[in-house]
C-alpha cells in the first residue's frame, strides 16, 4: 500500500460493482484512501471489497438502487457512521439502452432518466448537507462524451448525460467550499453497452466501440482530481480512445 496527503479520505462509488466504479474502488483503495462501494449485485461488491482489503485497503459495501432516495441516504449515513465523515461522492451509476426515438422504448426512457439524472441528484442531496456542514468535500460525477455531442439512437441517453454536466456546473457556481468534477469518459470496457436491446442500435454501437479504453483510464482520471489540493478544482476531464471521434 502506498501513503500520500489523501490517505484518510472517504470516497464513495455508486456504481461500483463493475466498469468504472470498480476500478475506481480498487485504484483508491490502492493509493490507501478508504472506499464504500455501492451497487445492487450485493455479492459483486462483498468480492471487490474482499480482495481489496486482502491487498491492504479500507473498503466498506451496501446495497444500492440510486434511483431510491432513501436507499442514497441510508448509504450515505452508513459511510459517515463507519468513519465519522465523508469526503468525496462519485456519482458514477447509470445506463445506456439506446434505440431510435421512433420505436417508443419508453421504459426505457424513464429507466434511463431514473438513473443517470434522479441517480446523480440523489447522491447530491444525499451528500451535500454534510459535505456544508464539514465545509468541505467534492462531487465527481460521471457524464459522457454523449454529454458533449449527441449521437444517432442515442438522444435520450445523451440528454442525461448534458443534464448531468448542466447540474454539476450550477452546484459548482453555487459552491464556495466544495469542488465539483465532471468526468466524460469516451468508449470504455464495461457492461454499460449490454443494456441496449435494440438490434438496430446494437449494431451501430458495436461499430463505434471498435476502439475503447481500459476502465482504470477513467479510474485514474478520477484519481487525479480527487488528489489535487484543496484549493484546486478540476471542473471538467475528458479521456476517449487515442484518435476517437
């Protein structure tokens, strides 16, 4: 394990049973700041936890559905019970069934808006009255480049992702004594492509995942802007496949 000036923060992950979110729990698990991890495969995140404290690491689960608020309280409540504060929330759960508009997967729309923009305003409201009154703490909370530009059969998708870049720029302007961080990763390893059930949409998807990134290249992103000093905020970080649309 290795020590540095972030040592006794407290992250929590959503999301943290797979992609991103895992490799985020282990890359800081590693760099020896302490992890809560949640997600709802329960058994995914006893394994990661596990292994990361059979390494040398602080880590600590639950069970989690972001689009429950009271679930991201409870979760929330639980961390700062266990260590007394909390640091920094890493708003990284969501989906991407992507279709056409035309053919009215409208569960899915609503499943989509569920988790990527309720998700992320429940790990807000969840986090923010005790990171106020600590006087400190950061959100990181995960967009897309599907937040930048939006993409054929991904327009619902990529409305959650600008919304989720509007929200954490109005909290960042709205915030003296806490740091607000947007990552948008571009085509990443993960399980976030297995949610599109549109054929059609598939086979445009897999096209365009043709050149992706290890998820701890997002992991790493989101390292480094945790471990700036307290006076620096990164706002914005973009990481895609070299030579990526």
């Amino acid at each position: 394990m290795t020590t540095n000036k972030n040592i006794q923060k407290v992250v929590l992950i959503t999301g943290a049973s797979s992609g991103i979110g895992e490799a985020t729990a282990r890359l800081l698990a590693c760099k020896g700041l302490r992890v809560v991890l949640g997600a709802r495969r329960t058994d995914r995140l006893e394994a990661i936890a596990s292994e990361i404290r059979d390494k040398g690491g602080v880590a600590e689960y639950r069970t989690l559905d972001v689009t429950n608020l009271e679930q991201m309280q409870a979760f929330v409540e639980f961390a700062k019970n266990k260590f007394d504060r909390i640091d920094v929330m890493v708003n990284n759960a969501g989906v991407m069934p992507l279709s056409k508009l035309e053919v009215l997967k409208i569960d899915e729309w609503n499943r989509t808006i569920d988790v990527n923009i309720r998700g992320v305003l429940h790990g807000i409201a969840a986090a923010l009255p005790i990171f106020k009154q600590q006087q400190s703490g950061q959100f990181v909370n995960l967009s897309s480049i599907g937040g930048h530009a939006v993409f054929p059969t991904a327009a619902v998708y990529c409305a959650t992702k600008f919304a989720v870049w509007a929200i954490s720029e109005g909290l960042r302007q709205e915030s003296t004594d806490i740091r607000v961080t947007t990552i948008s990763p571009g085509t990443t390893q993960s399980e976030l492509a297995s949610t599109t059930t549109d054929a059609q949409a598939a086979q445009w998807l897999e096209a365009f995942r043709e050149l992706v990134i290890p998820a701890d290249a997002i992991a790493r992103a989101i390292a480094f802007a945790i471990e700036q000093p307290e006076d620096v905020d990164v706002n914005e970080i973009v990481v895609r496949p070299s030579g990526h649309s």
